[in-house]
C-alpha cells in the first residue's frame, strides 16, 4: 500500500472510534488550551502595584538652614500620600519591624532622625550624605522585590530633586550677600592697590638708599681686613722677639751669678789684700767708669719706664695715640739697651783693667776672667747686631701697630702693667748698681789711702754690686714675664680684630643680599600693586554681575531638574502578555506535538505499508495534517479570539504551521527511535530550552556559555521568528530564522526516515490483525 493510500487508512481509522476522534479533537485543542490560559490575562506585572504593602517610618526631626526651618522627611512624606505607585503605609518603627518580621510588608522605607540636618550639612566643611534606610522582604516574591527596587530609585530622585531645589534656594539666598562681600572686596582691593603703591614707593627708597650705602659698607670690610694683617703682623714681631727677651734675662742671670762668685773671691783672698794696693788705682779709674756706665744705663731703663709708662696710659685712653707713644717708648728702649751694651763695654773694659792689675794665680783672677769671657760673649758683634736688628723691627712692628691698631682695651694693657712693673724693678736695680760702682769707686780710694779699710770696703761694695746684679736679673725676669704677657694680649687683639674682619665680611655679603632681598620686594610689590589693581576691577566687575542675577521659582525648579526626558518607545507591546505570546506559542505547539505522540500512534501502521518510504510518508501526512490543524486553530484563536494585535496575520498562520511541522519531526524521529524514552528526551530538550532561549531574560543578558548554547536551539529563532511577526515586523529576520529551523526540519526528516525503513521489515512481518492503532 502506498502512501496515500496508507494516509486515507490512517485517517478511516480515526473516523470509525469515537473514542479514539474525541480525544484527537481534544488533543488539537491542547495549544489553544495553553495559550487561552496564559495569554488571556492583561495584567502586567507593574499593574495594581498599588496594592502591595510597604511600610513607612518617618524619624525626621527636621533641621534649619539659613534661618528656615526644613523638613524633608514630611515633604517625601506628603509627596508619598499622593502617589499611588506602592500600598504605603505609615506606621511606626516598632510597627513597621513587626510587620516585615510576620512577612506583612514587602518592604520598610525608614526616614532617620538626622535626615534634614544632614542634608543642610552641603556647606559645611565636613558635609554628610543624607541616608534613606531600605530593608526588602525578597522572599515573598521575585518580582515584588523588582518592583520596590523601581520604588527605591523613584524615591532617591524624588529626594534628589528636593534636596537641590533646597541646596539652590539657599544658594541664591546667599548671592545677595556675595553680592554685598564683593562690593566690600572691591573697596578692600582699592585699599590694597592704594597701599601697595605707597609700599612699592617705600621700598624704591630703601633700595635707593642700600645702594648708596653699599660702598661704605665695602670699606668697613677692607679696612677691618688691614686692621686684622696689622694685628697678626704685631703678634708675630713680638712672638719673634721673645727669644732675645729670654736671652737677656738669662745674661742677667749670669752677671748675677758672676757677681757672687767675685764677692765669695774677695771673701777668701782677704790675705792677698796687699797685692791689691798697686791696682787699686787702676780699680778706681774702672770704677768710675762703671759708675758713668751705670748712671747711662740707668738713664735708658728709666727712659724706658717712662716710654712704656706712657705707651700704657695712651693704650688705656685711645688705642692710636698709645700706639704712636709705645712707637716711641720702644726707640727710647732701643737707645737705652743700646746704652747700656755701651755702658757694659765700658764695665768690661775696667775689669780688664782690674784683671790687669790683680797678679796671677789669686782665685779673683780667675772670677774675674770668667766675667769678662760672659761680657765679651754678650757683647760679640754678631749678637749686638742681632739685638740692634731685632731692636730694629721691633720699631718697626710698633710703628705698624701704630697705624693698624683700633681702640680697644683687653690684656695687652695689663701685659704693658707688667712690663712698666718690671721696668720699674730693672731701673731701681740699674740705680743700686750705680750705688754699688760709686761705693766702689769710694773703696778704691780708700784701698789707696790705707791697706786696713780695703777688705771691708771691697767685700761691702761687692756685695752691694751682687745685690744690683740681682736686681737686675729679677727686672730682666719681669721684663720677660711681662713680655709674654704682652705677646698674649696682642694674641687676643689679633682674634678679636679677626672677628671683626670676619663679622665685617659678614656685614658687607649681608648688605649684597638685603640690597638683592629689596630689589625682589620692590619687583614682587609692582607685581601685586599691579595684580591688586585687576583684583579690584574683577571684584567691581563680579559684583555688578551677581546683582544683575534674579533667580525664580522656575529657575530653582530648572536647576533641581534640568532634564526632561523626551522619550519614544518603539514597537510597544500593548498588554504585557504580548511580550510572552512569541515564547507561549513556540511552547504551545511543541507541547502539542508532545501530547499528540501520547494519543495517535507514532510507529505502527493499520495497514502493511508497501515500503518503508510508503510507511514513513503515510504517518507524516497523518501527523502532518494534525499538526497544522493545531497550529491554524491556535493562530486564529491568538487572531480573532483574544484580538491581540500582530504585525502580520497571514505570516503568523504560515510561520506556526512551518514550526509546528518542525517540531513534529523532531518529536517523530525521537517517539520512533525510543518510543517513551523518545518522549522523555523531548520533554527534557523542551525544558532545557526554556530559560537558554531568552523567555524569562533576553539571550544578551544570560551567561557566556548560556548564550553559546542557545545559538544551537530551535525554540531561539521560533521565539525570534513569532516576535519579528507579532511586534517588530523584520520579515528579514523571520526568514533567517525559518532558514535555521528548515536545517533542523531537514535534518529531522532524514533521520525519522532512516528509522522508518529499517523498521520497515518489522511491519512487513507482523500480521495484520497486529496493526492496530494506539489510542
């Protein structure tokens, strides 16, 4: 039997059991069924929202700004009553937490105490956000959490464009006192201009002024450096002469010591007194001498007295006429050592006289010789050069120290104290020696006139001549102390003149950077004379504008909501169930094909088909023509029983009979293949289809790997194909989309058809009375 032949046997079956008709016909109406349930409502889900509770606590003490009391949790408060988009409902706290605690409230909008003060907090330093406190019961249901999510934000724009049209009145309530600080500013900056002109006058002075002082200041420093050289090249005249000052006080201390060997000589050749009396008149004549000397010397040491005398008064007075005074005490000196080195030849050349005239081998004798050997070594040319060399830059140092001392009082006068003082020693010591010469000029004469009186008077003067040489080596040691201490003082006012010099030095670059400092501050001063003068133009200028500012209620409402939103929906669903129809119809006429499997037989045949092409095609035209009553009656139903509105009628009849067909060939390849089990992987593929093919969320928003599956579903482009048909009208796209489901039709025909002939044999073999339908 061919296939139609097998087609009409297929349908005579179903004629002749009413039972089995009855439930085909109810089996058509399966689609209708579903989607009459699901796409008869006009209820969205944003419609009688009104209805759902929502709790309200309204803590606001409110706050003051600007001397106006606001209060912004009773103005949302207000704004809330009036609206109808939640069920509010205005309770307290203890009220609102028992209620979403008992699952009553689907959300608690708390105000809190400090809401307002927070919200005046703009301008202060530290401002603080206002807080509005949401708690959403999610778990009484999904899409009532969705829907106080659209609250909470309606909400924070409401407060929003409160709090700005708040923050903008007082704003401009306060450009009337910015108004008044600029015209304040303006007159301040005419007194900053005026002043820093009389500023930029003062400073070209004081600059005019350090620049003609500069070169003063210059010569202070220079002649503060050639007091400083003068001072270090006094302190090394004296430093250098300090060796000769030794050396005198240590022939001093010779001579002493000379003397004492001649008075201990005399003492023991009391017995040898005759052999004196032939030189005693050659002693007088030496002694004479020596006195002469002696007086000489001590007409040096007391001009030298009275020259350090004087050189110590004039430094205590005035510094540069004690200078000029020491220039000259210090030529007296040299003139007196040069007097007394005369006066000590002549002391030599007596007591060679004397040596003479004392016969050999008397211990005098040898006293005697050792004393003109001390003078001869102290008188040698070579030393009494060096001494009148050293004498010399002394006087030179001194006349130096004349020119480069300035006042000053310290140590160096207390070292002249000591050296007057040692001077003083020296001259009376130098006036006992002059004693000792005339009592020994006296001695000789007795020693002349009688033998008996020579020993006592020539041990008496001796002694008296050792007491003047020790004068004079104490002098000599005063003399040498009191130098050192002279060579300290000018030590100390050579470092203090260095300081000077230094703090001088110091001065001068101070005065190049104070000048320099001045010029930068008479520059900087032009600048802000000039910058305060566009200060004031700018502040003149900002006051006259901000009084020209007049602000409006309309203009606070413009800044608090500066945008309106011009907005255009296309291709608008007109009830929310049109957005589902496209994904209830696809699931509608797969689940019809499903349960259409369950009522009319998928395998077997009521009659041996003559081929496996012949069974294959005679159950798909059966099916076939079941399936597209099912998809007619469904679009029709959509068309004209609930009216909805479709872009295109015609192409919605011919698209649902193109995927039904597709889904009864998927359906019949899996029932013909397994049987039940081909059932259960079709109800198992339809159900992984429903939220991999954008039903509950739209393809874009699912997950990557979501996504990459859906792109191998056949329910993605039915979806598709029904909404470009029903709303957007892209037939572009509904062909696209009928092109990816014909490969699945395709392929789904090819597939049924190689189970249909291999199970060809099975219906050939089996008897006929087998083949009976399956109800």
């Amino acid at each position: 039997m061919n296939a139609f032949q097998l087609f009409k046997a297929e349908m005579g079956k179903l004629a002749e059991n009413k039972t089995v008709l009855i439930s085909v016909v109810l089996m058509l109406l399966v689609p209708l069924t579903y989607a009459a349930i699901l796409l008869s409502s006009k209820a969205g889900p944003k419609d009688n929202i009104d209805n759902l509770p929502v709790a309200v606590v309204n803590n606001d003490k409110g706050a003051e700004l600007n001397g106006s009391q606001i209060q912004v949790g009773d103005d949302l408060v207000k704004e809330l009553k009036a609206s109808k988009t939640l069920g509010w409902e205005f309770v307290t706290s203890e009220e609102a937490d028992r209620g979403i605690k008992n699952n009553k409230y689907y959300m608690v909008v708390e105000i809190p105490e400090d809401f307002s003060k927070n919200v005046t907090s703009v301008l202060e330093p530290s401002p603080k956000k206002a807080k509005l406190k949401f708690r959403q019961n999610e778990g009484l249901h999904f899409m009532g959490a969705t829907v106080t999510d659209s609250a909470i934000e309606t909400i924070k724009a409401q407060l929003n464009t409160k709090v700005t049209e708040t923050y903008t009145k007082t704003l401009f309530a306060q450009l009337g006192q910015v108004n008044e600080g600029f015209k304040e500013a303006a007159d301040g900056s005419k007194q900053i201009n005026d002043g820093s002109v009389q500023l930029k006058d003062g400073t070209g002075q004081i600059l005019v002024s350090l620049n003609e002082k500069s070169a003063d200041i210059a010569k202070l420093a220079d002649g503060a450096k050639q007091l400083n050289a003068g001072t270090g090249e006094l302190l090394n005249n004296l430093k250098g002469k300090s060796g000769d000052i030794n050396k005198l006080a240590a022939g001093a201390q010779e001579l002493n010591s000379g003397t004492a060997q001649l008075v201990q000589a005399l003492t023991d050749q009391q017995g040898d007194v005759a052999k004196l009396i032939n030189g005693a008149k050659t002693l007088e004549a030496g002694a004479n001498t020596l006195n002469a000397g002696a007086g000489e010397v001590l007409n040096g040491l007391k001009g030298a007295k009275v020259g350090s005398e004087k050189l110590y008064v004039g430094l205590t007075q005035q510094l540069i006429p004690g200078s000029q005074q020491l220039a000259a005490g210090v030529a007296e000196a040299k003139k007196g050592v040069e007097d007394s080195i005369n006066q000590m030849k002549e002391l030599r050349d007596g007591l060679l006289q004397l040596n003479q005239a004392v016969p050999e081998g008397l211990p005098i004798k040898q006293a005697l010789n050792q004393m003109i050997t001390k003078l001869n070594q102290s008188l040698a040319d070579e030393v009494v050069n060096a001494k009148q060399a050293k004498l010399e830059q002394l006087k030179l140092g001194a006349e130096k120290l004349r020119d480069g001392l300035d006042v000053e009082k310290g140590d160096f006068g207390k070292g002249l104290v000591s050296l007057n003082s040692g001077l003083n020693a020296l001259v009376a010591g130098q006036t006992k020696v002059s004693e000792g010469a005339n009592q020994l000029a006296q001695g000789a004469t007795q020693v002349s006139l009688g033998n008996q009186k020579l020993v006592g008077t020539l041990t008496t003067n001796a002694q008296k001549l050792h007491a003047g040489t020790t004068q004079i080596k104490d002098g000599n040691a005063q003399v040498a102390n009191g130098w050192s201490q002279l060579t300290a003082g000018a030590t100390k006012l050579h470092d203090g003149s260095s300081q000077i010099s230094n703090g001088n030095q110091s001065v001068k670059e101070g005065w190049t950077k104070l000048t320099d400092g001045v010029t930068q501050v008479d520059e900087g001063l032009l600048k802000l004379k000039d910058g305060s003068s566009e200060l004031m133009t700018g502040l003149q200028s900002g006051a006259e504008s901000t009084e020209k500012l007049k602000v409006s209620d309309d203009n606070i409402k413009m800044f608090a909501e500066p945008v309106d939103v011009d907005s255009e929906v296309l291709n608008a669903y007109p009830y929310y169930r049109d957005s589902n129809a496209p994904y209830i119809l696809s699931l509608a006429l797969f689940v019809g094909v499903l349960i259409m499997s369950l009522v009319v037989s998928f395998e077997k045949s009521p009659v041996a088909p003559a081929s496996g092409l012949a069974l294959f095609a005679g159950k798909t035209l059966k099916l076939g023509v079941l399936t597209i009553i099912q998809a007619v009656v469904l679009s029709l139903f959509v068309l004209f029983g609930l009216g909805m509105h479709v872009e295109n009628g015609v192409m919605l009849i011919l698209f649902s009979i193109f995927v039904s067909l597709t889904f009864l060939m998927i359906v019949l390849f899996l029932v013909a293949a397994a049987g039940n089990v081909g059932r259960f992987i079709a109800l198992a593929f339809i159900l992984l289809q429903v939220q991999t093919t954008g039903t509950s969320l739209p393809i874009d928003m699912l997950p990557e790997s979501i996504r990459t599956l859906s792109n191998f579903l056949p329910l993605t482009y039915s979806i598709d194909a029904f909404r470009n048909i029903i709303i957007l009208g892209d037939l572009g796209s509904v062909f696209s989309d009928m092109f990816i489901l014909l490969i699945y039709l395709a392929v789904s025909v090819v597939l049924a058809f190689i189970v249909f002939t291999v199970k060809y044999k099975n219906f050939a073999d089996t008897p006929n009375e087998q083949l009976e339908l399956t109800t």
